[in-house]
C-alpha cells in the first residue's frame, strides 16, 4: 500500500466535509495502473472514495470524527491499508466548530461593524447572516447555507471576530 507523501490541509472541523489531497508518490501512480484496484483514503480507520486529480495525487472528503485531535491519515487500496501508520508530517488534527456567545452591537444598519464573542474561533471562520435584502457582501462558495449571506470576516483570537 502507497504511503502519503504529503497532505493538505492539515486540520479541519469535527463535522467532517473538509477536501482533503494527498500525495501518494510512485507507487500510487503504479496502483492507479492497475485494473479494478480501488483507492480510498482511511481517515483514523474510517474509509472514504478517494478521487484521482493526478497520477500520484488524490481527494478525498474527511468524514466526521467524535473529538478533537489528531488522526492518522492513510491509503487503502482494495479496503487494505498498511500495517505501518505513515501519515505526512504530525497526521490531520480534528478541531471544534466555532460557537457564538454574544454579540456587540445587539442591533445596527447594514454595513455596520459587528463584534462577536465565543469558544474555538479560528483564522479561517465566517460571519453569516440570514435573509435580509442587501447581499453585497456575499461569499458565493458551494457551502454557503441557502438564505444566508456572508461578510468581511476578521479573526482577532479564538474568541472573538469582527463581521463588517
């Protein structure tokens, strides 16, 4: 079985959903050369399709995990992984979602700053907010939530950002 050369990203939410890609080397190239061989990637043991974006280089979407931490990441190829658990660099680290717990203003016009307060924010959070009229600042990414639109998002800490 391929070992992971490298991967990125190497964090993401316990929720699962993150894109992973990994970089397999030659010998994934050779597996790929083989008929009926199939590749998945094996996320703490939990197997997922991977899905070919080079010769030695798959994605894969990290599945849900229980906790925060790190896992190891792997290659199966026809369900099998290797005895040895050989994962790029420290493996991929689960992390919590962000939670909100107050808001500063309480109220204000479209356009206007907005500090928010809570636990496990991190660089790459997001303010949304639902319906309203005015979606200038909407992020068009696929997993924007129907309804919803987003603003300029600024991380300060892991317990406060600042929506504009």
């Amino acid at each position: 079985v391929p070992e992971v050369e490298w991967m990125f990203p190497s964090m993401g939410v316990t929720g699962g959903g993150d894109l992973l890609t990994l970089k397999g080397g030659a010998n994934l190239a050779e597996v790929r050369s083989i008929g009926g061989a199939t590749v998945e990637c094996a996320v703490d043991g939990t197997l997922t399709p991977a899905t070919f974006v080079g010769d030695d280089t798959v994605t894969c979407i990290a599945p849900p995990h229980k906790r925060p931490g790190f896992v190891h990441v792997q290659f199966a190829v026809n369900k099998e992984t290797s005895t040895a658990l050989a994962t790029a660099g420290t493996g991929f680290q689960y992390v919590t979602y962000g939670s909100v717990t107050g808001l500063t203003p309480r109220y204000g016009q479209t356009g206007s700053a907005l500090d928010v307060f809570g636990q496990h924010f991190k660089p790459w959070s997001v303010c949304w907010f639902e319906g309203g009229q005015d979606r200038a600042g909407t992020n068009n990414d696929a997993e924007q939530p129907s309804g919803y639109a987003s603003s300029t998002t600024h991380f300060v800490s892991s317990v406060l950002i600042k929506c504009e």
